[in-house]
C-alpha cells in the first residue's frame, strides 16, 4: 500500500497528550493559527502522515483529523447533535460509503461532518437550511474539515419547499417541527431508505411518530442514546462524575413501497 503522505491544502491536526487538537489545512509557507502565532509545515509536504513537530518549544503529533477531533475544534451557532447521537443516527438510517444523504437543518454542521465522514468520499450529503447565516456557519466548519467536496447546500425550508433531490438512500431531520417535513422527506427517499428525526423533547417526539407512522413508514422506532463517561485509573475504576444528563430522542421509520 502506498504510504498516506501529506498533500497541500489536506486537514491536519496537531496533537499533543492533554491539549485540545488544533485543526488547520496544511499549505505552503507559513499558516497563522489565531493568536497563537504563525506555523511552517511546507517541510512536511510530501512525508508521511503521522510525523512530528516542535512549534513554540513544544512537540506535536501530526494527523489526519478524526471525528472526535472535528468536533472538537468546530465552531458553535445552533445547538449541534452530539457525537453519541451521531453514531446512532448513521446506524439508525444505514447510512455507508457512498450513499446520497439528505439534511435538514444545517445548523453549525455537526451532523453534516458526522455524514460528510460517513458516506466517504464516493458519497454525497445535500444539507438545507432556511437560515443563509446556518449555511455559511455549517459550510466553513465543514470546509475546515477538508470535507467541504462532499456536500452540496441549499438555502430553503423543506416542509414547504421540498428536498433539491430524490432516491436519497437517507433523510436525517433536525427541526423543530419534523413533522412538517416527513411528507416531502418521505418522498425524496428511496424505496427501503430510512427517514430519521432529532427532536429535544417528548412532544416532539410523540408527535414525529405519529406523523411517521401516519405516512405509511414501515418499522418506526423511536430511541434515546445514554453515554457516560469512565475515569479509568489503577484499582479505582469508576464512571466519571460529569454527566451529559440530556440530548435528545432519535425515531426512524423505513420507506416502503
Ligand atoms: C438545531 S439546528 C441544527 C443543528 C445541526 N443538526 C448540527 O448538528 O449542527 C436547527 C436548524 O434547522 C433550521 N430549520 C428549522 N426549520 C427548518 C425548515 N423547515 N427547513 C430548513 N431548515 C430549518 C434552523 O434554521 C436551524 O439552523
């Protein structure tokens, strides 16, 4: 297998035990990161991934970005979905390498990051958001991700004005009112696509089922993901005392024909 080598305008995370990541896509010449100074990695062009640096005295790993590394360093606007409800949401619409994936809204581009990486660089995720001040918020986290080729934006509502393509293997809903757009997601799927909804509290919830199972959607399901961290440290393992109390429920329906 060739070696995985660092090409110009590719995301990088600088890694070091302890500190957050630092996320930035690697160029020629010097790249400024904030307040914090400029940094030279045109040496590293060409070499492996994986290598090292030492920057203001300090030695940093450099990496490609992972999920948790994405989220970490993204920046916030709309309450974003979490990464534990992003797992399920993937696993909930069978979302794979290669599919066409549909969401709505776009919000900071959580979600969209967490589709963008699932579906792979063969795949493709339409996101659609009313608010063109989501769009850019959600486009530039997801430019800064390197992942900015695998997703398509429209600027609309889809209860009213419908999905911009059709035979998406998925549709993932993070709106207030899901409800309002299961008709039109319902039909943007393909047959045996799955249509999944985000929704913060029981009302919603309650009212999403209904709307699901209203429509015809086959195997509705509704679910809510409990994550709680472990403090691991010799002979006294335990769960970590900072908890995540709520996010929100997770329903899912298939369209059948
Ligand atoms: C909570 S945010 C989405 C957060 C996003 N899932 C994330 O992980 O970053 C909800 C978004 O839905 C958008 N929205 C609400 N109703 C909509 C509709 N009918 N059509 C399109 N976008 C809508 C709002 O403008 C808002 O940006």
């Amino acid at each position: 297998m060739p070696a995985d080598v660092w090409r110009e305008g590719d995301a990088l995370v600088l890694t070091r035990a302890g500190d957050p990541p630092i996320l930035l896509r690697i160029a020629r010449g010097p790249i400024r990161l904030g307040d914090a100074g400029l940094i030279d990695l045109t040496s590293q062009l060409g070499s492996p991934t994986g290598g090292s640096v030492d920057w203001l005295g300090t030695p940093y790993r450099l990496v490609r970005p992972s999920l948790s590394d994405l989220f970490a360093t993204m920046t916030r606007g709309a309450q974003i979905i979490t990464p534990k409800d992003c797992a399920r949401i993937v696993s909930l619409g069978s979302i794979a390498p290669g599919n066409r994936v549909g969401e709505a809204g776009s919000g900071s581009g959580a979600l969209t990051i967490a589709l963008a990486f699932a579906v792979g660089p063969s795949g493709e995720v339409f996101s659609v958001d009313r608010r063109a001040e989501a769009i850019r918020l959600a486009k530039e986290n997801v430019e800064r991700s390197g992942l900015g080729a695998r997703v398509h934006w429209t600027e609309g509502d889809v209860g009213t004005s419908g999905w911009p393509e059709e035979h998406l293997d998925a549709v993932v809903l993070d709106l207030p009112e899901p409800w309002a757009a299961l008709a039109a997601s319902h039909r943007a799927v393909r047959t045996g696509g799955w249509v999944v909804a985000y929704t913060p509290t029981y009302n919603q919830l309650e009212r999403t089922v209904r709307s699901m199972r209203g429509l015809g959607l086959d195997e509705v399901q509704a679910l809510e993901t409990i994550e709680r961290a472990l403090h691991v440290g010799e002979g006294g393992t335990r769960p970590s005392f900072d908890m995540l109390g709520h996010t929100g429920f997770l329903s899912a329906g298939r369209r059948v024909d």
